[in-house]
C-alpha cells in the first residue's frame, strides 16, 4: 500500500513538472531589427509563443509585424536578440530548410502566374523529397480542405478571384503539413464578405489542425477574431500590449490600443458584464462573445452564428 502511494505521489511530482514547463514553439529575445538605412523597425520584443495556439501581431502600417513575422523563417536577420524555433536559434539553421519546414503565406497571394493552382500547391512537398504522386495527393488535400475542387486546381491563378487566390495561397503553406504557420495580412486584398468567410474557414481549420499560427493585420476585428492572443504593435516595432481577445478589450492598457479598438468613438461598445460561469464579453447588442481570461472567444463562438 505504502509502495503504492509512493508511487502515485512520483506521478503527481511528474506531472506537475510537466504540466508547469511551458514549452515555447517561438521564442522571440530581446529581438531587435536597424534596416541599414536607419530605419528602426522592431525595438526590443519579447515574446514566447506556446504550440497549438494563434497568436495574431496587429498594429498600424509600418509598425513592424512583418519584419517579425519574417525573422522567424530568416527572411530577415535580427541585428539584436535572438529567434528560436524549436528551441534551436534560428541563426544556427539553414534558412532554405527552415522555410521548407515553416508555412508561409504572404501578403499577396504570392502565387507563381505561369503555373497551374495544383502545381502552386505541390511545389512545397517536391522541394521536400515527395513524390509526384504523394505530392499531388497532398496538393488536392489541401485544396479540397480550403474548398477549392479539380476544376480550380487545373486553372491559372489570374483565372481566380481575389478570395480563391488567397485559399490557395493558404492551402500551399499547409502542403507540407508544417507545425508552424506564418500569415501576413493574408486575407488583406479582398472584400469584407469574403474575408470574413476566410476568417471562418481558418478558425475551423485551426480546431482541426492545431498548428502554431502566427498571423499579421492591421484589422484589430480581424486580430480579435482569430486570435487565441493578440500582440498589439506601435510605430517602431514596440509592444503595446500582449493579452488574450477578452482582456484587451475589458482593460486596454492605454489610449493608442482604446484608439485602436475603436472604443473612443464608440464604434466598438464591447464591455464586460459579470455573468454566472464569470465575466463575459459582451457586444453593444448585450449578445455575449465570450468568457474573460479563456482563451479565445470570438471566433469560437463564432461571431456569424450569433449575428
Ligand atoms: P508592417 O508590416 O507593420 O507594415 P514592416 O515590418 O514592413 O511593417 O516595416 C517596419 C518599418 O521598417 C517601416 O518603417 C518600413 O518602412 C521599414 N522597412 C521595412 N523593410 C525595410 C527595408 N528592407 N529597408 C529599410 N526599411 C524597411
Ligand atoms: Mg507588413
């Protein structure tokens, strides 16, 4: 008996240990980007990114969110501080590897004009060793998964609208089935109906993937939407706040994020109202979006269901 509970109280040590340590994906140090001509892009950010979870980099034009974005995939080289992925310093890693390993959609759909959709998309998997076969096998998966048929994946990206375009350019970055998933402004260039139909199709995308997904805008609803927590950027590449949906807009920590959130004029009008499982979110209908303090609200409850 007493080995027993010997043993249980080893297991619970154990799983407390493991259940505290954290393990971050992306570990932004103390990064810091100078473009050569003096341009100070990223200040001093810090910032730990957990597996499985959406973390959305909003802030105005020029704020710094794709320079971030790109030190991850070493597209660009921090000139202080230090990226990790996989808990490896990315300086350390052979950058055409690393962006094999990453998916990246980028601003514009980015997609090559003279090749087919279905070759756009099973590029990334050819890079990596696949064969033809496994390659167009994983291209239609995707395709299929952002609901593009064979009909859309034999034609040329020009003969797609903006909308398919941007889904294609999402099924390319998941082709090869990475762990992690950069976004940048990648639903930036088409109408509000659509967008908010790609926003949609990404959250259940996200419930049934689980990758790490870093994603840039400047559309604070859209960052409040898909992200499990959302990293609020300012002019020099500083982080303003760092917070979950919910907490930023119950205490936005000062006027530029109230500004950002629209809350000044009013336009927003979220508030926070105690409610029996805690404080929820509430829009300017008194319909709730969500739970304080859980992690993320409005695009799991999904804000088209409510409206
Ligand atoms: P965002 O994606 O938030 O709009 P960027 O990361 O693209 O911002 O740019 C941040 C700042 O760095 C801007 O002032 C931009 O003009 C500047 N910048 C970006 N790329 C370069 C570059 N290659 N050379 C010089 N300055 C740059
Ligand atoms: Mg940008």
């Amino acid at each position: 008996m007493s080995g027993l509970i010997y043993e249980c109280t080893h297991l619970c040590a154990l799983v407390q240990v493991l259940a505290c340590s954290v393990w971050h994906v992306i570990d932004f140090q103390h990064v810091g980007k100078d473009y050569p001509d003096g341009t100070q892009a990223v200040r001093d950010v810090d910032l730990h990114l957990e597996p499985g979870t959406c973390t959305v980099l909003v802030g105005s034009s020029g704020s710094g969110k794709t320079t971030l974005l790109r030190m991850i995939n070493r597209l660009v080289d921090p000139t202080r501080g230090k990226v990790k992925v996989w808990d490896k310093d990315v300086a350390g890693l052979d950058p055409v590897k690393l962006r094999r390993d990453i998916g990246y959609v980028m601003q514009g759909s980015g997609l090559l004009p003279h090749r087919t959709v279905l070759q756009n998309v099973e590029t990334v998997p050819l890079l990596r060793g696949e064969s033809r076969t496994e390659s167009r096998r994983r291209a239609l998966l995707q395709l299929e998964r952002v609901g593009l048929d064979a009909a859309a994946a034999a034609r040329y990206p020009a003969q797609l609208s903006g909308g398919q375009q941007q889904r294609v350019g999402v099924a390319r970055a998941l082709a090869a089935d990475p762990d992690i998933l950069l976004m940048d402004e990648p639903f930036g260039a088409v109408d509000p109906l659509v967008r908010a139909e790609l926003q949609r199709q990404l959250h259940e995308l996200q419930l049934e993937l689980k990758k790490t997904i870093v994603f840039v805008t400047h559309d604070m609803d859209e960052a409040l939407a898909l992200g499990d927590r959302v990293v609020v950027l300012r002019a020099g590449g500083e982080i303003v706040q760092d917070a979950t949906p919910a907490e930023l807009v119950a205490a936005p920590a000062d006027d530029f994020v109230r500004e950002f959130l629209g809350m000044d004029g009013g336009r927003r009008e979220l508030h926070v109202q105690p409610g029996p499982a805690g404080d929820v979110v509430v829009d300017r209908y008194g319909r709730p979006l969500g739970l304080l303090g859980q992690s993320n609200l409005l695009g799991k409850n999904n804000l088209d269901a409510s409206a």
